[in-house]
C-alpha cells in the first residue's frame, strides 16, 4: 500500500461538516470563558479591581495573574510567560483577567466592569532600538539592553575560506512578521471533577500542555487529561501551552463545572506565535567556478515581549544554512530581541525561511555576478547522501540534485530562463529542513514517539499514538503504515491519537517530526504485533514461522492457498490468556546529541530537501506581481501517500507564495496589530494561489520508516527566493525586502532594476 | 484500601451535572431521529406510505422494515426480532418506521405524514389463552400454539422425597410484571464516516450491541466502535441490543450525518424487557423437623412478543430454588408464552425475584403449619460452603446462616416476632444468586472479562475495560482493585472504560458478573504490571526482585526507606523500550459448562447469599401496609469498598420493595400499556423507601477478586418475601399475589387470614 495514494481517514467527516473540532464540543453545564485584554503595549498593572464583575448575575468566577503565580514557556530557557499578566503587560492585547460566565454576553459584559489600573511605561516597538535601549528593560532575564539571546557560531576557516574567494557579495536583506492564519482559531474546554482534571485543546503538542497544565495548577500529571479533538491547521501556531488552556482549566477548578475559551480571530493575532521578522546580512564568497568557500551570516529577529521558541528560531537561523549546498565554512552571529509586541515563535519552516530566501536570492546574484545559470551554480554546489557538513548536519539521504533538475524541467528552464518577453520570467531556488528535532524540548532519554497497536477478536487493530494530527494527515499515515505492515485495509485499522489519558507520549507536531518517528514507532509495533501473530499462528496450523506470509489479511504458508488463517482468526489463535494482542514500538533519534559542539539545539537525524520553480508575471507599470506557477520539487525520501505528500507541498508552496507576496503582522505606533481580521491580514484563498505541481523525489531515507523523510516544511523555502529570483527575470530587478510590495517593485523598474 | 469505603469516582460529575450522558452529546450536524409506532396489538403491515414524509422539508431519510430486514435478538435461540417491524407488528407501541429530520418538531411532523395500512389481526393478552390458541401464532418459531419453550428439569428422586415428607403444601401465587424505571432513558447517537460507524448509546453491553450492529447492518466488526457515556441505571432494561441503536445507526449510513436517538418515557415502557408476569405452583416436603425432602414447581411466564433474555429467564427459575437451601429433590415445570406485549426480559435479580417471592412465603407457612420458628427452619435447611446442590451449583463460599442471624438480630426477632402490638410485625426471607454466568451468550472459550492497565511517566496509570458501569459504580470498583494491588491512591488511576475501539472485550454488565469477572481480570493486569515494575527498580536499584516492596506508591528495600523509588520513576526504569508499560488480565470461568445436564445455561462460578428481615405496619381499615424498615443482611464474599456495596443493598431493597407493594407494568384490553409515564407507573422515590439498613457478610470467595462475589442483584431476592412475611406477622393474613394491593389486604383480614 506503500507508494500508492489513499484517502485522508478523516476525510469524509472533514467534508462533511461531522469532524468534531473543539468548539463544536459542548458539555453539560458548561461556562463561557473570556479573557481581559491589554489596551497597552507596555505598563505596569498597579490594580485589578473584580468586585463588580464578579457581582453580576451569572459570572461565576473572576481570575487574575495572581491567581496563576507560575510562569512557564515552551523552552526551558524562556519561561517567562504567565496566563495572565502578573504586575506587567508587555504588548497591546495581553490577557489580564478572565471570567467565565453563564454565556458569552454576560462574560462580555464581566469583562467591561473589571477595572485594571495601569502606570503607563514606555514601550519599545523597533528591534534595532531594543538593542541597544538600557532604561527600559521588557524582561529581566534580557542578557543586555532588550536582548534575549546573542547566537556566535564559527565552523571551518572563515577568514581563509572568504580569501580563497574570488567574488565576495553582500547584501541586506529584511522580511516582515507573519501569522499562521489557520482556519480554526484557538479553542480550549477543561472540565474538573474528582477524577481529576481533562482539557480538550486544538493544540499541536498535548504532552507538552499536559506537563504545563501540571506545573502552573500545580497539579500531579497523572490527574490531568489532555485531548486534541480534530484540528483545523495548526503551522506552528498552536505549538506551545497558551494563556487559554490554562485559564480554562483554572476557571474549571474554580467553578467545578466545565469551561469553554475560544478566541476571536483577534485574539489569535494577539497570541501570534508566528514569523519572526528579520533584518539580515549575508556575505558569501565564491570561486571562478562558483564554489562557496565562505559565508558569514548575522541576523536580528524581532521575537516580541516573550522567549518562545526564539531561541531555536535563532539557531536555526545560522544551522540550517550549511544545506542544501557543500558550505566549507560558516560564521553565523545573531540576535534575538524583545519587543513589545505579540511574542513570534514557531511557523512552518521554522528558522530556515527569511535566511533561505537570503541565501537563494544572493546566490542567484552570484550566478548573474558571474555569468552563470543559477541551475548550474546549485547543482556545482550541491550537497551529497552520505556527506555531512561543517557543522555535523549528517545527511543519510539526499536527492537535491534529482529536485533541482526536475523543477528547472517542469517550466522549461534551458529555453525559457532569460528567454521570455520582458514582464515574464522563471526563478529557482533551492532548500533543505530536519525531519524532526534530535533533542526534545525539555531533557530526557525517552522516546520521542510512542506507539501501542492493539488487535482484538473483531479483525481490525487500533493504533494508539499521541501524534497530533493538525490536519497534515498523520492519523492518516500511522493507518497507513499498520496497514502496510498487518498487511490489512486501511478500514480494519482505528486510530486513536493524541488523548494523553490513553495513548503514549509522542512529542507532538513541530519540526517536521512525525512521520519520520511516530511513523518509525508504529512500524515497529506493527511488527512486533505480526511477530506475535506469526507465532500464534504457525501454532495453529502446525508449521513454522518462517513458512508463513502475511497476505490481504490472510496468513498462509508461502506460495500456498493452505493451510491458511484470516487476520481476526490467527488474533484468537495468538491471544493466550485472550487479552487482547499488543504490540509496541518506540522510536529515539540516534545519539547525535552532543555531537553538535556550538550551541544547545542538536542536528536532526534527516534532512529533506527541495527546489521550486517560479514562473511569474510583473506588471511593469504597477509593479503587481502575478505568480502563473510553481513547481515544487521536493525529496522527501518516500512518498508513503503520494496524494497526501503533495497535498502538504502544494500548501506549503502556496503559504511560501502568500509570505512572499501578502502576509504581513505588525503593529501601528502604539503598539496595536495594523491587522486584525482576515479582512485586513492578507493571505492567499484557493482563488489566489498559483498553480502547484509537487514533484515528489524519493531518495529512500535509510532511518525513514519505509524511507520517508518530511515533506510538510521544507517544501515552503524554496518558494519565497523562487519568486523573487523569476521577478528578476521578469523585470530586471532584485527584491531584497519581503513580502514583495507593487510600489517597490515598480521603484525598482523605473531606478533601472535593483 | 481494600475494605476502607471510598468515594466513587465519577460522583462528583454526577452531583454537579457535569457527567455525560449519551443524550447530552451533541455533534456538529446531527439529526433528530424518532420512530413511528404501531397502536396495534397485532396486525399485519401491508403498506407503509412514506413519500409525503420524505417530501417534508427537513427531513433527510424515513425508513421501514424493509431497510433492516436481519432478524437479531440477545440469545442465539431467539433470533425473532426486528428493528422495525417487518410485515407484522405484535405490540402496541412496536417500531414501524423512523426518520431523522433536522430537529424534533419536523421528525414528529414526519411521523403523523407517514401512512400504514394495517391488516388486524386477533391479540393475545393473556398468557392461559397462550398456551392454547392454536389459532393465532404470534411468533413462528413457537413450539407448541405461543409457547416459546417448555422447561422439564428433574433432579434427585422427587417421589422419594415427597413420600419421606411428614408435611407438604401446595400453594399458588402470582405476580404481575415490572419495569426496571431507569431514570434515564434509552438513547443512542450514530455517527457515520469514512472510519466507520461510531455509536454511543445508553447500553449495559456495547460488546453484544457491536455484533448485533455487524450483523443486521452487515458491517465488519472492525468498522464499527460502540462506546457507552455515562449510563443512568439499566438494571436490565439496557442489557440488550435494542431499535434504536440499529435505527440511528442505519439513518446515520443513509444520511452521512450523525443521528441521535433519544425515547420518551412511554416508548421506554414499549420497549420494556422488565420483570416478567409469573403464575406459580410450588409444592414442598418437610420432615417433621422442618428439612426439605422435595419440591416441586411450576410456573408460566408472560413472556410478551419477542424472545429477549426469556429462556434464561425461565431456566434460572427453577434452577436457582436450590440455593439457599438443601433440596434434594426437585422437580420443574415451566413455560414461557408469547402474548400481544411489549417483550419481558432481564431486570435486577433476574430469574429468581417471583419464584424466591413463592419459595420463601411457602416456607413460612411451612414453619407456622409446623410450629417452628421461621429463622429455625432456614437455619435447619442452610446449605454451606463446599456443598454442591443436586443440581450441580457448587457453593465455593456461603455466608448463608450469617445473613439469617444478622438479619433476625437487627430486628430484634427472638423479642419481637408475634409479640409486636396488632398491626405490627417482623418478617425474614432468604435468597441466593449468581455472581456472573459461567456461559457468554454466544459460545466462543475467549475470556469473559479483560483488562489492560498501561503506565506512562505521569506516574498515573490508565485501566482499560470493556466493563459496563451503569450506575452499580464498576469503574470505582476496577480503579480500586489497580490501586490496592498497585499500591497506589485512587486518584492516580484513571479508567476507561467501554468503548468497543480502544477497550478489551467485556461481556457487559448482566448476571452480576463484572466485579467477579472484570475485578479478576483487573486484579491479573495489576499484578503482570506490579512485576515488570519490581523487575525494572530492581535492576535499577540493584536489589533482588524479592527484596522489594511496594507501599504508598514507593518501590523500596523491604523493612527500609532506602534505597528507594518512585512509581514514576519505577516505570521509567521498566520502560526499555520506552513504550507504555503494560499489565494485562483476563477472566475464564472455571471449566463448568458441560457439567450440567439439565440444559443449556450453566451454573455460576459462585453464589451470594442473604437474608432480609422487615418491619412493617398494617392499617387494618384500609388495608395499607407501611414498611418501617428492612434489614438486609448480604454474603457478599468481600466488600471491596463498603459504602459502594451498602448503596447496592440499599438500591436493591428499595427496588424489592416496591415491587413489593407498587409496581405494575401491564397493558389494557386493547394491548396498551395502563402506566407509560412516571405519573401513572408507581415506584418508590426516596421519599417513599423505607429505612435500610445494610448488613455486608463476608465469606471470602476463594475465587472472587479478594474474595468478592455480587452483591446488586441478590440483594432484592429476599426483600419482598421479607415484606409478605412480616405481613403475616402484622396482620395474620398471607399475600400470594404480587403486588400487594391494600384491598386484598383488608379483604383477608376481614376473611380472618388469607
């Protein structure tokens, strides 16, 4: 089944209208939660006055920060959040107080009597002015002035590498913030009782909430419950504990009866989470031939009022530049600051994005420099299986040669590079990303992905997982993978995910890691299940274990029709003392960490890689930019889905394609969002987007399951410099900043290109 | 913890109103679905004009007969059944047709739209007219005019018994039917996608209602996951598959939209399954010294339309007359009819309640012909663990004599019995049950009961069973038995229970088995999960396995508080592979079947025992009997947690009582029901219940989970007989027929005694 396309298990109930996200859950006296909002991008919270709230008809808790003391944060390093402000706000819409009221017109109306007190501080809204700004300090823990962090990492000999270069280039780049915009805003509801404690969450990352839950209320793990009801896209946006998961669930505790929080499309904005924006660097030394020899890269990221996932933002930022090409040597300096503004973290692609764009732009610039075609010049620099950088990324697997070519093919790059009437042209560009993070978030030595597949006597399995299907389809994929493996229809296998009352421990749904370990898991447990069913079996019909195959749900001696057991009948035979089968698989990275000598974040165990091909249009006279194509190739080791793989390339080229073009989150002079509706954010709808062609390229990962490798992320790199590089073709004219504005473009044209 | 009374753990979201029941679930796009059904007693359907339904706007699907035509039924012997009525119906009140409409106004609207051409046909209501009528054929399958099945069992050498007997009485008593008056209704939710049919309903057994599911809507098992919310009472009345599952399920197909099910009260009297009517003759032998020799029995049960549970129903009327008493010799005779009436099946006490009511009342007039003390003569007859009756029961543990004397002191009988003023008085009956059937319902040799209890590392751990809590509070039973053997506090453990799609087979709550079964079952995964623990710490700790104790959720030295570790951290260490770690169980009864000859139910792995005493006051003017309280004093092997076993003697008392002196669920003239609300259907509230007082025995099953055996079920066996005895004792005046009524009351005390 491996290889050939199958419909999404979800699909139906999706189109439908019948899946089940965490809104639609209602539960018998269940409350309505809101939460008061920072009309401040920066102050100091002197009072919290409840009482008149709380005597309305109907408000059955009110809450502030001080009613969760605990701070927390998705890295170890940067717990520096509260649920609710404690004493400070730090950006324009952070929450200050809650309620949670019989319906949402009460809970509306608790909200305008609750009166905070505010000492107004100054606000510092530009990151070059964080830098360097001492009077006022955002957060404490800020290493100077306002910055959270400062990354320097050198590999190989920089200043040789820069000498042996005969063409150096430097260039300046900038890209702005941007938001996730996925359909389903945030929603929690907790409900306590006596057994305890169960939040249902359109979050990517259970156990990571279900250990924040424990740590803020204080409570064991084991009397909380963490659910993901279906999901309606999640991009990194819902990668982290959020304020409302952990004011549900105190209201809950408070209220003892459940509570519903679900935010507004400006709530969501307020929580960001997204795109870091970016001012960017890079200098690349090349040879005669255009061979890199050196890079020396530096960045400032404007993290907003709170840590994140910054930090590995910031060292993404520098790792990942070392792929897709031979990179001989690498001086990366960074800096993340604090802002106050809604904090950036994690968004698809996350940390390779602006410095791909960067990178891809500049070598294009190279090529031209030089007189060579920006196909030859990847293709001379391209990165090989088996190699492994100056920074220890070791690739096991690689087929960006194979995804450079295929896409240059798909829009007839030999003849029409260069070639096309003026205001039409092609652009390359290529890229690479983990297939899943080496370390988990917080220390320990066990297994990043978990899986339990049970078999009982109705002829089908389940498969428990804690994966998070975010709707890229990974229910889909651990069906498939069981099914592949028992050798069974897709419909005789349930998936059961993300439930931490009742599935194991999987890490959760950032960094491109699912398929690649919680489908390694499943495989594995799917094995061992089979061994057990082999066993059982070749009992049965008197034969040995190594004269059986499994074959359509049939077992059976080998090239015979008999003697022969169905799947539900050698089940019965291997049951024993008749619990039901199981079999379990777990899977670990291999021991990279510590390998990586320069800062906290270890290497993946894999890496994908990709290059698109833009064909676009450009309005000379109004500088309007009409992307006509995309072809996104993309290795992803092994198409386990082929429709579902290019399903995930398809959006991904067309969020790389909104990024370059739309997609702005920013705040005004004080420090409230310019968008905040999905009238003013704008984003590509189906009727926007160019047309894709996912070229899906299989290198056969050798740690893979089935050899995959990620396909969800990376394939949104290339899209961006892809874009900008066919501009260039079209127009004469490079685009430094992002996203791409008519009137620059058109400023460009008339100043004689760049 | 065992033996220490321990809240349960759902009771919080019971008292609040948090819990979930099936009807509270609500789905995006659900449907409303209701059936139409017939007025008639017994007709044939020559037509069923749905088309000005199905044009009603609103409406999505209207089905009949036709869309369901596989017959089902609980027991494979009675296969009659259908979910709407095909080509005949033979009740009022039978499901003819069903629609699901966008809400309940446009169902009903639906139901007045859809037209049925009924042929009468001749009804029959009383069971003596059943057993002749040769003319009218309710059912096919009938053996003889409506009789579903004639029962002949004689054991031991009944004429040698009589002819040893110095006394015999022969005596007649009736009973009118009952309904078990769950507070919640019956309610049933499908959901239909492309992972298959999800079904949650309001059930006692979601392993019987999936295959019945797989069966008549010819789905593979797999393909179909039944799972039971919170459930408000069953005592029977849920203990089969019923219309609504199957009709919801097939509207939820036809409509690729959830479709949920909800009966009204009358439509759960239409469906009944309740106590059946009994007309008994009872004829017993004493020695002059009050011994039984012998005892004959026969008995005609009013088995309305259909089949249901009914032929164990008439097996374990005779069968279980063995216990708690020695006979040697019996002899049985009984027969179950059809009539034009909502079937009869299994409710609380099931079998033995009519038959117990005429044994114990015999046995009392027995004493008083004889001059003997009514608790002399049950001493005298007591039967006592290791005995095995004549009928092949084999008593593994009796607490028989205890109950009778712990009863008669709680009344104060030596002082009190005939010594209490005029229309005051005491009474005591005994009885006996089963803990849990030796045969599932269809035969297959796979475990009764399992259980898998997995440990993650939140230091909790989750017990998986397929175990029907409806209300009796098996949930606290199986977190009680994981935290005892685990060592752990009850909040640590969370159960989930009775889903078809994640949770091991369980038979179902029916016949009083699921704390013997499921307990043991549990019992086995604790303890399988208990040694891969000690196994890891003690690696871990370098010690020997033998070393180590397990105390407070501490794994430590024995007899010293170090080296120790946690059950978290004791997990970890056991993990290996890192997969959850797993415990699992299952239960087999004893190899028992085959041993009884008689027929084809056998015997139970082991018996409860009890005795009530009454207290009651008799208006001689009116003929009303009050009843001051009820001391009831059951063997129920082990109290695992008293307070939960107590409230189970108490709901059982209080259910005896009003059967007693209340309750009637009987049909009119024309087949319709006299009470199809709870205005018209008198049972007892809180208000009306006598004082309980329970008295727990523990015998110690050498079987039962820590000694456990039932005790929800043979708890209401002695309490109406207890009643009608103390009666006697009140007023000189024996009741035969059930319920009490005050007029036959007063008639025979006017008549001077019976």
């Amino acid at each position: 089944m491996i290889g050939k396309s199958q419909p999404r298990i979800d699909g139906v109930s999706k189109v439908r209208g019948t899946a089940m996200y965490t809104d639609d859950i209602r539960l018998p006296g269940m409350l309505v939660g809101k939460l008061l909002r920072s009309p401040h991008a920066h102050a100091r919270v002197l009072h919290v006055d409840t009482s008149a709230a709380e005597a309305l008809p109907g408000v059955k808790a009110v809450i502030t920060g001080r009613d969760l003391p605990i701070a927390y944060g998705m890295l170890p390093v940067s717990q520096d959040e509260h649920a609710l402000a404690v004493d400070v706000v730090r950006h324009v819409g952070e929450p200050v107080a809650a309620v949670a009221a019989m319906d949402e017109r009460i809970a509306s109306r608790a909200l305008d009597l609750i009166n905070v007190d505010y000492e107004l501080l100054p606000a510092i809204l530009d990151p070059s002015e964080a830098l360097v700004r001492n009077d006022v300090k955002i957060q404490d823990r800020a290493v100077e002035a306002n910055v959270e962090r400062r990354v320097r990492l050198v590999f190989g000999d920089v200043e040789d590498g820069f000498r042996r270069a005969v063409h150096v280039r430097k260039d300046r780049f900038t890209k702005k913030g941007a938001g996730h915009a996925s359909l389903e805003p945030h929603a929690a509801i907790a409900s306590f009782t006596q057994d305890g404690l169960t939040l249902w969450t359109a979050t990517q990352v259970p156990h990571y909430v279900h250990r924040t839950l424990a740590r803020v209320l204080q409570m064991p793990m084991e009397r909380i419950r963490v659910i993901k009801p279906t999901l309606g896209g999640g991009f990194g946006g819902k990668g982290e504990p959020m304020p409302l998961e952990l004011v549900a669930s105190a209201l809950a505790v408070r209220c003892g009866r459940p509570v519903k929080i679900t935010y507004d499309r400006e709530e969501v904005f307020f929580t960001n989470r997204g795109r870091h924006a970016y001012t960017m660097e890079l200098e690349t030394g090349v040879t005669a031939e255009g061979l890199i020899t050196a890079v020396r890269f530096s960045c400032l990221l404007d993290g907003g009022a709170y840590g994140s996932f910054g930090v590995v933002t910031l060292y993404y930022s520098g790792q990942l530049l070392t792929l897709p090409y031979h990179v001989p040597a690498l001086e990366f300096q960074g800096a993340r600051v604090f802002t106050n503004k809604p904090a950036c973290g994690a968004q698809r692609g996350h940390g390779g994005v602006a410095p791909r764009f960067a990178f891809e732009v500049q070598l294009d610039r190279i090529a031209s420099d030089l007189g060579l075609d920006p196909v030859e010049i990847r293709l001379r620099n391209q990165v090989r299986s088996g190699d492994v950088t100056i920074n220890e990324l070791k690739v096991t697997s690689c087929g960006f040669g194979e995804c450079v070519e295929a896409a240059a093919e798909a829009v007839g790059w030999s003849r029409r590079r260069g070639r096309l009437p003026r205001g039409r042209g092609v652009g390359l560009a290529g890229g690479a990303y983990v297939s899943g993070a080496a370390l988990p978030i917080y220390f320990n030595d066990m297994p990043h992905s978990n899986v339990v597949i049970t078999a009982d006597r109705d002829g089908g399995v389940t498969v428990l997982s804690g994966a998070a299907d975010i709707g890229q389809g990974s229910d889909t994929m651990l069906a498939l993978v069981a099914a592949e493996v028992l050798s069974l229809p897709m419909e005789a296998v349930r998936v059961v995910a993300a439930d931490t009352g009742i599935t194991p421990v999987d890490l959760g749904s950032y960094s491109s890691r699912v398929t690649f370990m919680a489908g390694n898991a499943c495989r594995q447990a799917a094995e061992e299940l089979r061994d057990k069913l082999f066993a059982g079996a070749a009992e049965k019909l008197g034969l040995a274990v190594e004269d059986l195959e499994l074959r359509a749900g049939v077992i059976q001696k080998i090239s015979a029709a008999e003697p022969a057991m169905s799947f539900g009948e050698a089940v019965a035979a291997a049951e024993g003392a008749g619990v039901p089968l199981t079999g379990v698989g777990g899977y670990r990275p291999p021991d990279l960490a510590g390998r990586y000598k320069g800062g906290g974040v270890g290497p993946s165990p894999a890496y994908s890689f990709g290059a698109h091909a833009a064909e676009v249009e450009v309005d000379e006279l109004t500088g309007e930019v009409r992307v006509i194509r995309l072809a996104a190739a993309h290795d992803l080791g092994r198409a386990l889905n082929p429709v579902a793989a290019e399903g995930q390339v398809e959006g991904a080229a067309v969020m790389g394609f909104g990024e370059t073009l739309l997609e702005i989150h920013e705040v005004d002079g004080h420090g409230r969002l310019k968008a905040s509706d999905f009238l003013e954010y704008k984003f590509p709808t189906s009727l926007d987007a160019p047309e894709v062609e996912s070229l899906l390229v299989e290198s056969n990962d050798p740690q893979g399951p089935f050899g995959a490798k990620e396909v969800g992320e990376g394939s949104l790199h290339p899209a961006i410099p892809a874009i900008i590089n066919a501009v260039y073709d079209a127009a004469g004219v490079w685009i430094h900043d992002l996203p791409l504005q008519p009137h620059t473009v058109r400023a460009a044209i008339s100043r004689g290109g760049s």
